[in-house]
C-alpha cells in the first residue's frame, strides 16, 4: 500500500499457505489502494508442497522448495506478523496473535493448512505425518540416519492417492541410493483403503502405476484401512 494512501480497508491473511502466496504476489502486482495487508504466520519460510517429493528424492534441496514470506511481503506492501494466532473473534473483528497485542480486520482468511490426526492407536510412535511440512522436514534427516544405521527393515506408507503414491516412490528412490549394506533389503509397503491406487485418476494410469510398483517389489495392500 503506498504510505500516502489513507487505510479504508484491513485485510488480514492467516497462514503462509499456496492461495496467500498467490493473493500477496498478485496484490503486489495490482496493489488496491487504501487496502492494508497483514499476514500472520508462525513461519517466515513456506514449503511449496508440490516440490516435497522431488526433494524427498533427492532432486532438490530444503532450500529451493521454501518460499520466503518476509520479501513477498515486502513486494506487496504487506505487514508480517510472526506468530500463531491465538484466537478470532468475528464479532468484534479481531485477530489475538500470541504474545503481541490484538489487531482488526475488515476481511479475513484463513489459509493454514491441514495437519492429520494421530488419534490411532500406534501413530505417536511409529507414524511421521507429513503435515505440516515443516514439522516433517524437520524429522525427515533424522529418519535417514535410522536408516544409514540399519535400523530401519520396513517403511510403510498410508494413502494412495497422487500425494501418498509419489512420496512413496521418492523416498523408495533415496533409499535406494544411499550407499549402507541393507539398503536394497528394506521392504516397502502402501497401504490403501480403497481397491486400487490412484482412484481418482483413470484405469491406464492405476496400471501403470501399479507396473511401477511391481517392477520396484513395493508391496500394495489394498482394501486395508489403518
């Protein structure tokens, strides 16, 4: 917003997700006058999700998968707010981030992405969510000294879907070229509620896939809810 502009409109975006990258990099293209942005993130870097398995496989590194949220910022005029939000109230319009004082909005949204349940029995000790990325990033180095160490003989992997599918097959490929004795014995498993990999996409796509899967002896278990 330029400086000289009086603020009409308070438009407060919560989280570092893909659609606010979007709406800060588009604002910062066509700014609106009179518009105050402000964006509150604990993070000042965001993972772009679609990169995750080109990174997992060793394609890229941590660094060229994260957008910085200060410079975007920046480039839209924006305010940042590095905190999480404490709470909403939308009827007196007010945003409580942690540890700062609470400021108004006229518009909100809220972009925060999604963060799996554990809630099943054996998840807090055997289970890496992969969301929020940060947090999975932040246990992904850890997990491949447990398997330089041999400690690991068995990954698993739940989901087939396009994301559970090619996280899988990444990771499959890093393993595969680190250099320890039992590398190529671990044994892979995708676990998969439905009958099929890949159901939302079409027949010649779940066979192929699933010639992938053959030829790379990853075990599909189908039918089989966690």
């Amino acid at each position: 917003m330029n400086k000289s502009e009086p603020i009409a409109r308070e438009l407060v975006l919560v989280g570092g997700g893909h659609s606010h990258i979007i709406v800060l990099r588009m604002l910062g293209m066509h700014p609106i006058p009179g518009l105050q942005i402000t964006l509150v993130s604990p993070n000042t870097r965001t993972a772009y999700s679609g990169m995750l398995p080109g990174m997992i496989a060793g394609d890229y590194s941590e660094d060229e998968i994260h957008i910085d949220l200060v410079p975007l910022c920046r480039f839209a005029g924006a305010r940042y707010v590095e905190a999480n939000v404490e709470s909403i109230d939308p009827i007196l319009q007010l945003v409580r981030p942690e540890g700062r004082p609470s400021f108004s909005y006229d518009v909100l949204s809220i972009d925060i992405g999604s963060s799996p349940s554990l809630n099943v029995r054996g998840a807090l000790e055997n289970v890496i969510p992969v969301k929020p990325i940060n947090e999975f990033l932040a246990q992904w180095d850890t997990f491949l000294d447990r398997v330089s160490s041999e400690d690991i003989s068995s990954i698993g992997f739940v989901g087939a879907g396009a994301g559970g599918v090619e996280l899988c097959l990444a990771a499959h490929n890093r393993i595969n070229q680190m250099s320890f004795t039992n590398a190529k014995s671990i044994a892979f498993h995708l676990f998969s509620d439905g009958h099929s990999l890949l159901p939302k996409y079409s027949i010649n796509t779940q066979r192929c896939f699933e010639k992938v899967f053959r030829a790379r002896d990853i075990e599909i278990h189908s039918g089989f809810r966690v």
